[in-house]
C-alpha cells in the first residue's frame, strides 16, 4: 500500500512511469524484513536497485542537494546524529568537508567549531512522542550541552524551536512576543512544548549571561521535499488524508512551507544574524521582521481543520 502510493506520487511528479527505485529502510532491519520489502516492492511492480540505509539516504541527499556550497569555500561541514531514531549508522560522503559523528548531544561534546544549529529533536508527533524522557533530555540536556559548547568556543548559537511552545494559543495568528498558553501535565506538553519552551530559556539564559550569540527560529507546521509522507505533521497528513473531505468549520492557522528542507535553515539564520532581533516566528505572516528575510521559506496562508474534525490529526 505504501509503496505503491510512493510510486503513484513518484510517477506523478516525474511524469514518467517509475520501475527502477532505492528504497530506504532503518538500519536495524534483519534479513527478513530487507527480503519482505523486496517482496512488498516486487508486487506493485518495482525493481529495488538498491536498499539504502536511511541515514546514508539522508546524508546523501545533504550532499547531493546542498548545492551553494562552494568548491572554494573553506567551510566544513559537521553532522551529529543525536541516535535518537533508527539512526545507527553514518557516512561520510566524498566531500572532504563532510564529517559525520555519531553522538548523544545529551552528552558533553567536545569540538571545534564557529556556528552551531541545534536542530537535534524529532518534529514530529511520532517520533517525539515515542520517548518523551529521551526527548525532553535531547532539548533539555542536550540543548544546554550545546550550548556549553557555544560559550567555550565562542561559537554563534542557532536553535530551532517550534509553534508548540505556544501551547493550546488563545491568541491568533501567534507572534514573538506573545507568551502561549501551555497545559503543563497535557498529553502534548510533556513530550514536546515543555521541553521547547526550556531549551529557549537556556539559550537566552546563555545569551545574557554568557555572552553566547544566539537566534532562535520558531518553526510552524512545515511541508516540503523530501518530507515523509507518514511524517505526522498537519499539512504532510492533509496530503496524505486528502484534502478535499468536507470537514466542517475551519479556522485560520499558520503555516510555514519549507522549500528546502529543514537544513535550509541555515540560510535564515545567515540572514537574520544581521537583524537586532532575537527570536522569529517562522509561520507568522504578521511577523514584519519575518517578511524582511529574504529566505527562501515562503507562507501559505490556508484553512484547515480544526483538531477534532480530523481523526488522528495530530499536529496543529
Ligand atoms: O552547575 C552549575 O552550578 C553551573 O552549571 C553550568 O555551568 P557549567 O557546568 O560550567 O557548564 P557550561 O560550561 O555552561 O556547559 C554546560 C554543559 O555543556 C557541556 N559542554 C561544555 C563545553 C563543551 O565544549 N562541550 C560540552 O558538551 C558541559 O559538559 C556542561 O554539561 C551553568 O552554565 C552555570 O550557570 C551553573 O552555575
């Protein structure tokens, strides 16, 4: 079922039949489970290349679709697994500047470097809420880890936080200086928006007291390549639902879509280093400071269902 709506999206997108394919899979799949994808690819008609591991498919297409990095550039380039999915493996690709180290940002880590994006934590409601405890440390720990790290390197300091540190809003559209309403015992809250909202404490903590340069970048539901279609976030289950249900009320809510991916990030951050402000919304379209960016996120501002008119919707 699966693998014949990926080839339907495929065919779709490319316009072409699609026969030949690398399909991912988690490392930790055994030998039956690799035979029974190539069996599961073999009924709807396709012919597995390869089986690639996720984490090489992920590092892969870092290398492959990072395009602006110059061959001139002397800019290295440090991956740290944070081991928190399936992710057991690394690769360093051909690129001499690509290092990749596997790491539990949870504990202490010791490098070298000028800037840091501490994007380490699912964003998803799957898999963040698949080990509360082992998310909450990620942003917690791992996020004052980090930081120790920015303040002994001198390092420049970039988080990404999320719209969940605004818990259950009751003020809409959700900007910058707006506080949130957060359910502390909450089903969500626990896993997710507690924990965020700590890791932005830390950071401005670090900021004022430890003269750590730091941007924080809330990011709102986003949608774009490469994404998983079974990803749990709002607008990748409208996708995958359809959206054409007739779903009763609507409501208005934010949206970020990412043209990149989330490593796109980068190419705000660069731009918002040169901004007085600290902390951005990227979701909120009555963010000004949000509009003078010239990233390439752009907003969609769309209707959507509220969270109940949607069996398993999970996300906001
Ligand atoms: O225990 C305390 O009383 C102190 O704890 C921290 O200070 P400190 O332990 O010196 O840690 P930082 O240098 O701020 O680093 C925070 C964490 O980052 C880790 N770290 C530090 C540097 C580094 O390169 N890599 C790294 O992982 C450290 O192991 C540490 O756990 C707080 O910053 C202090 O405000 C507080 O007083």
């Amino acid at each position: 079922m699966i693998l014949s709506n990926i080839k339907q999206i495929a065919k779709n997108n490319l316009k072409t039949e699609i026969v030949d394919c690398c399909i991912g899979i988690p490392v930790y799949f055994t030998d039956l489970e690799r035979r029974a994808v190539l069996d599961a690819a073999a009924i709807v008609n396709l012919n597995p290349l390869c089986l690639l591991h996720e984490t090489t498919a992920t590092t892969l297409a870092y290398g492959i679709y990072k395009i602006d990095l110059s061959e001139m550039d002397p800019l290295n380039v440090i991956f740290v697994d944070i081991g928190h999915a399936s992710m057991h493996h690394y690769l360093q690709i051909g690129n001499p500047r690509f290092e990749m180290i596997r790491h539990d940002v949870v504990e202490p880590l010791l490098l070298e470097v000028d800037l840091i994006y501490h994007l380490a934590c699912p964003a998803s409601p799957v898999p963040y809420k698949f080990n509360p405890g082992k998310t909450i440390k990620t942003n917690v720990v791992g996020t004052l880890n980090i930081l120790g790290l920015a303040k002994r390197v001198g390092a420049k300091f970039f988080l990404t936080s999320t719209s969940e540190v605004y818990g259950d809003p009751l003020q809409h559209p959700q900007v910058e200086t707006y506080w949130g309403n957060v359910n502390l015992i909450g089903v969500r809250s626990c896993y997710f928006d507690e924990d965020m909202r700590t890791a932005e404490t830390l950071a401005m903590d670090y900021q004022r007291g430890e003269n750590v340069e730091v941007r924080i970048a809330r990011i709102f539901n986003t949608y774009g390549p490469r994404m998983c279609i079974d990803d749990g976030r709002v607008v990748s289950n409208f996708v995958a639902q359809g959206s054409t249900k007739n779903v009763g009320p609507y409501r208005v809510a934010q949206f970020g879509q990412v043209q990149e991916d989330d490593a796109g990030g980068d190419r705000i951050a660069l731009t918002i280093t040169h901004e007085m402000k600290v902390n951005y919304n990227f979701g909120s379209w009555r963010s000004s400071q949000w509009r003078k960016t010239r990233s390439k996120w752009i907003l969609i501002n769309c209707k959507v269902a509220s969270h109940n008119d949607y069996g398993g919707l999970e996300d906001k």
